[in-house]
C-alpha cells in the first residue's frame, strides 16, 4: 500500500507520462537515439509494472527547445508560419486560461516558463491544448504565439 501511495505522488509531481515512440517523435530524434539516452541516463524515466519505460513530460520540456537546432537553417523554417520575425523558440503548452476577449498561454520552454497574452480568438482557431507543441515569437516587447 505505502509503495502504491508513492507511486501515485510521484505521478503528480512529474505530471503526464508518454511512451518512447511518442517521446521520440516530439523530439524530432529517432526512437534508437532516445533508447541510448534513457540507458545512459540523460533522459530520466519511470518503468511500469511490466519494466516499459515512461517519460514525464516535464523531462521532454529540458530537450524541447532543442528540438530544431540542428539541420539546415532554410529546413528548420518550414515549421513556422512565414513571419520574419527571427526569436522562434519552441516549447509545450503547460496552461490556458481564457478570460473574455484575451487569453493567456504559458509555454514551458528548457525547463522556464514563458506567457503570452493572445485573444481568445487566436487561442481556438490555432487550436491550442495543453500538451500542444508551439512557438514562442519574440519581437522587442511582444510575445506572440505559433502553433507547431
């Protein structure tokens, strides 16, 4: 019972868990290049009962904004809208609340945190959810928010 207990409050401290397909596939890494990194224990995990390995998302939010760091400048773009703005930083979207008119959209992006204020408007014709990958665009005092 005591062993079930602290499984059930770490599950609430590490929030939801995804499976390494899922997890490698939101990366942008492959499936064999995730495995390495669980047995060399750079990516912490869980194990189920019957010895999967699970990763809490809070452990995707330390490589997520790495995700498009590498390959050709002109392939990384064509994950974004065409904007000119250049500060693009990818993260998951952590919490929604919607107000009226305006929304508000916090992005959890290498472990920080990172709101925006949108209309409320924007917020269901991107379809945004929590868990949802999307961009922070940052120009000068705006902090405005693309679906990826």
């Amino acid at each position: 019972m005591a062993v079930h207990r602290k499984l059930i409050q770490r599950s609430k401290r590490l929030g939801k868990f995804i499976g390494p397909r899922e997890a490698a596939q939101i990366l942008g890494i492959n499936y064999s290049t995730l495995k390495q990194w669980i047995y060399k224990k750079r990516l912490r995990t869980a194990r189920t009962a019957g010895g999967h390995h699970r990763i809490p998302e809070s452990e995707l939010d330390k490589f997520l904004y790495r995700a498009n760091e590498s390959g050709d400048a002109a392939e990384k773009r064509t994950n974004f809208r065409r904007i000119s703005g250049r500060n693009q930083i990818v993260g998951r979207v952590v919490e929604i609340k919607i107000s009226g008119l305006l929304a508000q959209v916090t992005l959890s992006i290498g472990g920080q945190r990172i709101t925006s204020i949108i209309t409320s408007d924007a917020v269901r014709e991107m379809r945004l959810r929590q868990g949802d990958k999307a961009a922070a665009l940052i120009k000068s005092t705006e902090v405005m928010i693309v679906r990826v």
